[in-house]
C-alpha cells in the first residue's frame, strides 16, 4: 500500500464528466442485464421442466436365457426410447449397478408363479425412482404379473424428500460465484491469482462447514458426514470461484451472467437431483457429467447414501474445473496484467471504491466485510430457507369435504377421521356442486363423494391444476379407504393438467419470473444508477420495464416455449401489475440501505414466498409457519393468479390482485415520503465514482503502460505502487 499523503483527488484523479453517449450506452445496459438474467433462467427453467418426458433412462432386465431377452426387447421396444435397456446376469450385479447409479432401477420378470421385482434407490433421486415404478412396473402389469418394489438405497427419515444435495450443492455454486462481482468492484486487489487462491480455499472450508450445519444439526437432514462436506464443498467452492475468477478476468462484470448460466441455470436441470437427468433434453444430460453443481450433489449423495461408489470420477470433475481454470487465469493475468476490462483502474486498498456498487466511498476493511457478508447472507439464506420447507413434506390439515346426505356424511366422517385425521381436515358438504365450487376456489383439496346406491363405487374428485402433489397423495389415501371398504375408487379430475404443464410447475414459473424482473431491475438500477434519486424519474423506467418484460416473458412461455397456452392479455396485464407493484415494494429498501437490502429482499418477495406458494409442493405439506404468508406475499399472489387463470377461469383473481396492489401502493408511498427525502437529504454521501475504468487499448510506440503494461483508461493515471 502506499504510504503518500496526497488528496485522494490527486493521488486518484476522478474520472472525466460522462457523455451522453455514455450515459445512453450505461442506462441500456442496466436494462439489458436484468433482461438477460431473467430471460435465461426461465426460459431453461420452463424449457426443460414444464413437460420432462424419460429419454434412454437406464434399466436392466435381469435373467438368463430366451424368456429374459425376449422381455427385454419387448420392454425397450414399446418404450419408444424412453428407455435404455440391458440384461444383466444376477441380482447382485444389478444391485451393484444401481449403487454406482449406472442404472436407474431393475425388473426381475415374474417367473411363472410368482411376481415381478422392481429395485431401484429413492436415495439415487425420487423423481428417478418414480419414472422406474412406472415404466417397470407398468411393464410388468402389461405382461399380467404382480408387482413387488424393493429399495435399495432408502432415503432418511429427515430428507424424507432427497432434496439435501440439492441443496448443499446449490449453496456451494453460490459461495463460489457471488463473491466474485463485490470484489471486483469493491476490493479487486484480491483478483491476483496468488492472492484468491489461499483466500478461496478458506472461503470454501468455511462456507462448507456452514451448509453443513445448517442441513445437519439446524434442519436435521444429514447426520454426521462432517469431514464429507468439508472436502467436497471446499473443492467444490474453490474450482468454482476460481473458474468465475476467470471468466471475470476475460468478460469483467459481464462475467455474473455466464458463472449464473454455468453454476445455476444449466447446473440445477443437469444434476440429477430434482428431476431425473433422463427426463431432460439430451444437451443437459452431456453437462450432468461436466459441470460443478452435479458433480458436488453426485459426490454427496453417493458417499452418503451408496458407501462412495462412483465418489471419484465425481471428485475428479471438480478438480479439472480447478486446475485448468486456475492455469488459464494465471496465464491471463501474466499476459495482460492484473487489471480487468470495465474494472476500477484504481485497485489499492486506499482507492475510492465503494462496498457494494452504488454505495458511497468506504474504508478498506469496510469493503472486506461486505465482500465476504453479502454473499454469505445469500448462501446461508437459500439453504435454509430452502432446506427447512422442503427437506421433510409432512401432509397437515388438508382440506377434504365428504359429500353425501348429512346422516350418511357424518357416520363417513367419523371413520375417517379415525385414520386420516391427523392429516386432513374433515368436514361435510351436502351437495356435489357445492364442493366442486369449493375447489374452484381452492378452498378444498379433494371432495369424497359417498355411493348413492348399494353396490356403487365412492368418487374422489380432486384438481390437479391447484397442485399435483397434494391430488397425488389424497388420491392414494382414499384409494386405501375405498380399499379397505371392498369396492374402487373413481376418481375426477375437475382441472386436469394440460399436455405441456405435466409436472404443473408453470404457474410457478410464471409467477417468480414476474417477481425476479421486478426486485432485479431495481437491484441493478441501484448499483448501475445511483445518480437516479427521485421516485418521479424512475416511475417511467419501471413503467416501461413492467409492461416490456412482461410481453416479453409471455411471447417466451407461449410461443417460443409453448408451454402456456393462450390467455395472452391476462397475462400480460396481471404480470404488467405485478412486476410494477413489486418493483415499487422492494425499492424502498434498495434505495435507502443499498444492495445490502437485496438480501431481506429476496425474503420476503421471493424466497419465503415458494413454499407458501404451493406451486412445487402442496401448501399442506411444508411446515405450518408458511401457511398464513400464502395469504400476505407477493409470490403466492403471483402464482394463484396464473393458476387461477390457466385452470379455474379467473375464480379467485380478485383477492391476489388486492394483495399485489396493496404491496404496491404501499411501496409506492414509502418511495415517494420516505425514500426520496432520505437519499436527497443534505447529510447524504455521494456514491463512489463509476470510474475511471479500464479499458484495453491496442498498445502503440506513444502509449504509456502500467507496472503490468496493462493500459489504463484515457485521462486516468494508474494507481501508486509504493
């Protein structure tokens, strides 16, 4: 550091007065970087998720002799592809194949007498254990056999849903990349290879050591397994910060977008570990053996769950990562010095920089603090939030209705309520029509409709658009009921799924990309235009923002995608509402505390709002803290109304639009009394100088280079090295 006493005016000269070329070229830019961000996750997320149909899905037969190869050529030829089917001599082998998760599941065909054996590991992804007992097991049933399901990898009792590497992997790719963006413009003195590498390592162990407190003793999902997520996750983080600090030494800031693209929007539809990699397009399926995420949760799940088998080659990707990324930025950084294109020149820890960008000129050990808290409190928040909603589904209070005369209904009641108590809440309802009216407006789950006659079959009729996994399991208990009782169940459909929303997670992804456009675009405003300090020249930009990308995210779903269908103005205009509303409701954080508040942000308009949203899982399957936000957030809103739109005609868009309205209104006010008057008040600080930055010029005999001849923006001079 240099020990001159200077003006920090003259030892760091500000930058010349921005043109309006520049400014134009700016304002497009912070428009553009929101759009892209938003654009590629949700057209991945949407595009490979809204109708996953298995492709080559890996199953043996086992068996020797004629009976057993004609079974498995009948299996893989009416599979039509969808299956990738071998014949294996033992059960031993087959046991060994599905452990090293080279195999999805095994059939053993019926041998005459007795029945059919499927075998698969819920542990190895219960979404891939599911596609096994229906193509296996449906397999069987067309054959005429009984079918027997054997698990050989069982799940434990706290990640009742396999979602713990998910999780843990998905903490880690955020550890490794988020920092990356704060340092550059708050600290990039940390960019030298020599120094981040020894930082990165650390950082690593300690942000591995907190993901796995939070999934073992906080949440209760793993046990032990201490030094696992140690080495894993240390190496997992390391070789992805150091690959971002590549790309950020080629692409600068613009680097966000590919280490997003890479670590979390191609990383989470490759893993394996929410849907099964064999239902995704072929291209994700090649990057399930090349990038980080999948390679950290595989690495995890098969120490944990399978005594290591096929750990290594898991281990070995996320050394390649390391090395090569490492020795690539290396070679960067001694070809073209340690400056980055669109960085600071100014790179010493006394320069004029602020913590986060936006902010106003911190001291150093400020922006070391930020550099490390801001996305620890990301890291920390995801995992936990996501970990403790969906880490154990626990079925309570689900509303059911038994319809049928009042005397018949109540005796019907009682013995229900017996064994399914505990899990549903009961009443009666006298009339078909009233329940069906009642589960239009979402207010019940299933109706239970009583036999009219001697000899008649119960009905269950449920909606399937109001959430697939709450009508998955209602139906499976009344199946049992209905069971128990000697007859069948049939079973109505009021809503069924359309053909292109099969998982019925459209309406979720619909919704949180309304509100991921809305908080981001405040969020890059705030770092990229911190000169922009009145509601009143901000009210157009967000006008213009809310109905531009909410066309945009319509023509993306439907006809790009073709994954929503029809219902272009409601969409567009309920989208328009929602992203202004919210918007406005997380800018007054955003502007009054900075991109710190990105992080409560996040909270209370997206991350809280999932679970309670009932778009994955059923309302009545998370814990119970989240049921009352279903009716206070802004993304359970979101979600209802495309759900109410797609399959309920509108019933129930009144209330989600009184609540996205208040949110608002509301934040619209606080913006125009309270953060307008806080940011142009006398006492404020003006935000640190967007510049000078550097930008790479062709060298020539006249030009002057710094220490690392690395050339320096016009009109500014390189930062001491004393």
């Amino acid at each position: 550091m240099s020990t001159t006493t200077e003006p920090a005016g003259v030892k760091y000269p500000p930058p010349p007065p921005e043109t309006p070329a520049e400014r134009k070229g700016r304002m497009i830019a912070l428009f553009v970087m929101p759009f892209l961000i938003v654009t590629m996750m949700y057209a991945t997320y949407m595009g490979t998720m809204h109708d996953p149909q298995p492709r080559d899905l890996p199953v043996a037969v086992v068996g020797q002799g004629a009976a057993a190869e004609r079974f498995a050529e009948r299996l893989e030829d009416s599979a039509d592809e969808a299956l990738d089917v071998r014949l294996v001599e033992d059960l031993a082998e087959a046991e060994e194949l599905i452990e090293e998760q080279e195999i999805a599941g095994a059939i053993t065909p019926a041998d005459g007498r007795g029945a059919a054996t499927v075998y698969r590991a819920m542990a190895g992804g219960a979404s891939q254990a599911t596609l096994v007992d229906r193509m296996l097991g449906g397999a069987a049933v067309a054959e005429s056999w009984p079918v027997e399901t054997v698990d050989l990898g069982k799940l434990p009792e706290g990640d009742g849903s396999g979602t713990m590497a998910l999780f843990a992997a998905m903490g880690m790719m955020l550890a490794g990349y988020v920092p990356l963006s704060s340092v550059l413009s708050g600290t990039p003195n940390l960019l030298r290879v020599r120094r981040f590498l020894p930082l990165a390592v650390g950082w690593g162990a300690l942000t591995s050591s907190l993901i796995w407190l939070i999934l073992g003793p906080i949440v209760g999902a793993v046990e032990g397994h201490y030094p696992l997520f140690l080495g894993v996750g240390t190496l997992a983080v390391t070789a992805v910060g150091t690959a971002q600090l590549l790309f950020t030494k080629v692409m600068g800031p613009f680097a966000v977008l590919l280490g997003m693209l890479l670590w979390v929007i191609f990383g989470v539809p490759s893993s394996n570990l929410a849907l099964s990699v064999h239902s995704m397009p072929e291209f994700l399926q090649f990057l399930h053996g090349v990038l980080p995420l999948p390679a950290a949760g595989e690495a995890l799940r098969s120490a944990i769950y399978f005594d290591g088998s096929g750990l290594w080659g898991h281990v070995l990707t996320l050394a390649v990562w390391l090395v090569v990324a490492a020795g690539l930025a290396a070679l960067k950084e001694r070809r073209s010095g340690h400056l980055i294109v669109g960085g600071p020149v100014y790179t010493g820890p006394d320069a004029p920089l602020a913590a986060l960008p936006g902010g106003p000129v911190a001291p150093y050990r400020t922006r070391l603090v930020a550099t490390a808290l801001f996305p620890l409190s990301i890291m920390i928040t995801v995992v936990t939030l996501m970990s403790l909603s969906m880490h154990q589904p626990d079925v309570h209070d689900m509303p059911v209705a038994v319809v049928g005369p009042a005397a018949q209904a109540d005796e019907a009641l009682a013995g229900l309520e017996a064994g399914l108590g505990d899990y549903l809440d009961l009443r009666v309802v006298e009339s078909t029509d009233e329940a069906e009216d009642l589960l239009r407006r979402q207010e019940l789950v299933a109706a239970y409709v009583l036999p009219t006659s001697a000899g008649a079959d119960p009905t269950l009729i449920t909606a399937a658009g109001a959430g697939p996994s709450q009508q998955s399991v209602v139906t499976q208990m009344f199946q049992g009921v209905a069971a128990e009782s000697g007859g069948a169940l049939a079973i109505e459909d009021l809503a069924p799924l359309t053909d292109d929303d099969s998982n019925g997670s459209n309406s979720m992804y619909v919704g949180m990309g309304w509100i991921m456009a809305a908080f981001l675009f405040f969020a890059v405003m705030r770092g990229g235009a911190p000169d922009l300090t009145r509601t009143r020249q901000l009210l157009p930009l967000v006008t213009g923002w809310s109905i531009g990308i909410s066309v945009w995210l319509w023509f993306l779903y439907d006809v790009l995608i073709g994954a929503v269908n029809g219902h272009a103005l409601e969409l567009i205009g309920y989208g328009s509402l929602t992203v202004f509303a919210v918007a406005w409701a997380s800018a007054v954080l955003i502007r009054m505390w900075g991109l710190g508040a990105l992080v409560p942000v996040m909270v209370v308009v997206m991350l809280a709002g999932v679970p309670a949203s009932g778009g994955g899982l059923s309302l009545y399957m998370v814990p119970e803290f989240f049921r009352p936000l279903a009716d206070l957030l802004p993304l359970p809103a979101a979600v209802d109304l495309a759900r109410s739109v797609v399959y309920f005609d509108g019933e129930g868009v009144g209330g989600n639009l009184l609540v996205i309205g208040i949110w608002g209104a509301v934040g619209l006010l606080l913006n125009l009394l309270v953060a307008d008057r806080w940011l142009n008040r006398g006492s404020a600080r003006p935000p640190a100088p967007m510049g000078p930055r550097h930008r790479p010029e062709r060298p020539s005999k006249s030009a002057d280079a710094d220490d690392d001849g690395v050339l320096v923006s016009a009109g500014a001079d390189p930062e001491p090295t004393g």
